[in-house]
C-alpha cells in the first residue's frame, strides 16, 4: 500500500477505527489485504536520480501501489523541475488525467 515512500510499513494503527470511520472503512481487513489494494487515481511521479532526501529506488517502489502510475525521471535532487520539456510534461500528464472532466465546481457535489 502507499505508505510514505513504498518500502515504509503501515503504521499498526492504520486503518483508523473509531466513531465515524464505519461507513467509509471495512474493519474485517488486514494490514495484507490492504497491501494489495492499488490506488486508481491519476498519478505523476516526479522523481530526483540525484535526490539525497527520497532515493530514487525507494520512489520507484511506490509505483506499485497504482493502477496506471506515470513516472518522470530528471537528472536533479530533490526538486520538481521547471525546464520547459519538463513543464509539457506536467501539462500533458493534467490534460491526459482530465479528458471527461466538468468544468462545473459543483457538479462534483451532485
């Protein structure tokens, strides 16, 4: 499961339990069952091959926690890059991840 950077444990905590909780999590899963789930949300991951905060091999782990992750690789540390090849990259990723999507704020709320 994504849980921080991919080869981090899940707290022994998680998930939370408590009032207000029931509706939204299943407490007859486990820590394994959970370990499988995939996120399917869109995802880009930008990742430093020079980080020296988040290794680069512990940020591509965390690629296994989503359906169809997208992953951008740069020379650099720990830093999201502005060069321009980098940018049309970010806005190819948001334009790709939002075909379909209403332009109407409340329309997420109906």
């Amino acid at each position: 499961f994504a849980s921080g950077y991919g080869d981090v444990p899940l707290p022994t905590n998680y998930p939370p339990n408590g009032p207000g909780w029931e509706d939204f999590l299943d407490n007859s899963l486990t820590l394994n069952d959970l370990a499988s789930l995939k996120i399917g949300v869109p995802s880009l991951h930008v990742m430093g091959l020079s980080d020296g905060l988040i290794p680069v091999a512990s940020s591509r782990a965390l690629l296994t926690s989503y359906v169809d992750p997208k992953a951008h690789e740069h020379s650099g540390g720990h830093h999201v890059p502005m060069q321009a090849n980098c940018v049309d990259i970010y806005l190819r990723f948001i334009a790709e991840s939002t075909k379909g999507v209403t332009e109407e704020p409340n329309a997420l709320y109906n």
